[in-house]
C-alpha cells in the first residue's frame, strides 16, 4: 500500500457556550476552514478534491443535513467534489482523518479533505414524536448539546450516568485526587496562554470575521486563562457529586464552538497540492470498553495504534491528548507509562475548549506541528468518546534528526 500524509491543517479560534461564536452556524463555521484550506494550497485545482470527510457529535441542529457537503458548498468548492459527515462523538474528526487515510493507502483516493464542526451554542432543544396523534401526556424536550438523550430504557443505568459522574468513577478507580486533577489543568491554561503567546498557532489558527450578528472578529481562544493555579482552581466547587466529589468546571473542559481541517494525500497527492508533507500517517487505533469509563479508552487505542505503527511508547516524544477530563487524561498518561512533560506542550482541552466534532483535527493537527517545532520523529494523537470509546494516530515527523 501506498503511504498517507498529513499535509496542512487549520482551526477556528474555539469560542466558550454562548460567546464569541454562538452568532455562526456551525456549517458557515466548516466552510471557513474548508475555503482556508483550499487558499494555503493556491496551486491546487479543489475540483481534483477526491472526498470531504467531516466529523460532527450532534447532528440535531443546522448541520443536520451533511455538514461535509454543505460545507463544500457553502465554500465554493465545484458541486463535483462529495462530501460525507461522520459521527464518533468527541472522535468524529479523527475518525474522519482515519477514514481519509485509508482510502488514501488503498489507492482510492490522493487528495482528501477531513475536518470537523460543532457548535455547542446553537445545539437545539429536540422534541420526540409521539407514537399516536394526538398523545394524553406531558412531553419533555431534551438538550441535544451534550451527553445521553432520548435513553433507551434497555440500557444499564451504570452505562448512563453522566459524563461527570463517570469521571468520579475513573478517578477513585485509579486514585486520582483533586490537588492532581487541578493542577493538571492549570498546567493546560499556562501553557496554551504560553503558546499562544510565543505564535505556536499562528499557522494553526484562522480567525473568524464579523457577521451581521457578531460585529468582532473572532482571533484567539476564548476559555484559556492564563492566570489559573492550582489554588485558584481548588476553591472551586465540585459539580458532580455534593460529596466527596473532586470534578469542577476547572477541572474538566468547556463547551464550546468551533471548526477544524485538514489536508491528507498521498505522495502524489502533496504534488498536486504543492504542499510539503508536514508528517505520515504511520498507525491508527480503535478501542472500546464499559461506557462508564469511556475516559481511559485511549489507552488501548494508543497501544494498538503504537503496535501498528512498530514502535513503543518509548520512542514517542509528543502526544496530544484530548483533556475531556483532568482525572480521564491523568488515566490515560498513568497507564501508558508516559512522562507528562511530553503531553500537550501547548495547552490541552480544558484551556482550549473541546467543541466536540472539531477536536479531533485539532489534536491531529498541533502534533504535526509539535512534532516540527519540537524536532521529534514520533507522535501519537488521541481522544476518549463518551459510551465507552477510544481512537488514536501515530505520526511520524521524516523530518526529525
């Protein structure tokens, strides 16, 4: 088989529930990144585009209809490139990218465009249909932002609690405690603010226009705050549990908007794109266990992701883990034997945000990026999905001394 590779990849600045993005549709959010990517390869036909792979968590609101399609044509692309939308939950743009890069190295395809959507702020309330017309009972909408809805009531209940719930329940399995959880995450806002301060995401950020509903331009993440410590976090008050519960808002990430892309061909493919290869697929992951600890579901993903790559995780020198939850995060570095200080060098999730469907790409592509900026040859990307998932992709940097 021919080999795949990572070309090129953008985002949105990832904006907080109801702030500096709830004014853009999460399909307008997807052309952007898509009409961006199509502008950093200006010697690229994008009729010569083979697919448009685009992950999406909700699928409920205004990117119900193929957010991958609509986005091709919302950005001008020809009607003659296709699109698909793919939903993994918190996996969907990695799963996107997996798919592409298959594709590529069975030689369908040479030129492939991947990505990711959400918008957490427009995500609408849902109304099921009723089973006869004219029902004599009180009908309850249901939030389709985040979490389970509509349940079936076959499902074990310790599969549905939520996502917080399940956290505590990750956390006292592996003895995780609350001073450890923040100060993880006040690591993650110092060193996104860090980041961005020393232009890690000048190439990795577009910024998003004023519409007719927001007058400012969106440029930079709106959840990281640079002043956060592991003090300042710790007098937060748990949500999950009034007692003995160790998750807070600071300590788990945001809610949020936004979009992400990417670029992935072949070797033929970077030629016609004109694009130097920033970093080759070399593995991919899948994994799967109890949905109540959905959090640690990385750490197979990674392994397997790692065995098929044919390294081990000692010669990894750059991951980029999906911060969902400190305590799931802190799961995950524990099991797979890792020196933290290699883990999210620029800020994770909890300070970035994790606008679900888009998150994907983002880890994706800040590792090409990392493992360039860092000289490193070897790098593994990863998230947890929520009702018991995993996925996970190992990069390798040719370039790398």
């Amino acid at each position: 088989m021919t080999s795949s590779y990572l070309y090129d990849a953008v985002r949105t600045p990832f904006a907080k529930i109801g702030g500096a993005l709830s004014g853009h549709r999460p399909d307008d959010l997807a052309a952007l990144v898509v009409r961006t990517m199509v502008e950093r390869a200006p010697e690229f036909d994008p009729a010569r585009i083979d697919e448009v792979i685009f992950g999406n968590a909700n699928g409920a609101g205004e990117e119900n209809r193929n957010v991958a399609r609509m986005a091709t044509l919302l950005a001008g692309l020809p009607t003659s490139v296709p699109g698909t939308t793919v939903n993994r939950l918190c996996g969907s743009s990695l799963d996107a990218a997996m798919i592409a890069s298959r594709q590529i190295e069975v030689e369908e395809a040479d030129v492939m465009l991947v990505g990711g959507a959400e918008s957490m702020s427009r995500a609408p309330w849902v109304l099921p249909k009723t089973e006869r017309a004219f029902p004599m009972q009180d009908i309850k909408l249901a939030d389709s932002t985040l979490g389970w809805r509509l349940v079936n009531p076959q499902m074990p209940g310790e599969w549905t609690v939520s996502l917080g719930e399940a956290t505590e329940q990750l956390r006292e399995k592996h003895g995780i405690t609350r001073a450890e959880q923040d100060e993880f995450a006040a690591r993650s806002h110092q060193l996104a603010a860090a980041a961005w301060d020393q232009g890690r995401y000048q190439d990795l950020v577009v910024s998003v226009p004023a519409n007719s509903k927001r007058g400012t331009e969106v440029t930079r993440d709106e959840t990281i705050r640079p002043d956060s410590t592991a003090e300042s976090l710790g007098g937060l008050r748990t949500v999950f549990r009034a007692e003995n519960g160790t998750v807070t808002a600071g300590n788990a990430s945001p809610m949020n908007d936004g979009a992400s892309a990417a670029w992935l061909g072949s070797a033929a493919g970077g030629d016609v794109l004109g694009l130097d290869p920033l970093a080759r697929i070399a593995g991919r992951g899948a994994a799967a266990n109890e949905p109540q600890f959905f959090g640690e579901a990385p750490v197979e993903a990674g392994n397997i992701a790692l065995r098929r790559a044919g390294i081990t995780w000692d010669q990894v020198g750059a991951v980029e883990l999906n911060e969902a939850f400190a305590a799931q995060s802190l799961a995950c570095v524990r099991q797979w034997g890792i020196d933290q200080e290699i883990v999210n060098t620029w800020g994770g999730a909890i300070a970035i945000g994790h606008p679900l469907g888009a998150s994907g790409t983002r880890v994706l592509g800040t590792l090409a990026r990392r493992l360039k900026a860092e000289n490193q040859r070897w790098g593994v990307a990863s998230l947890c999905i929520g009702v018991g998932q995993g996925l996970a992709v190992v990069l390798e940097n040719q370039d790398a001394n």
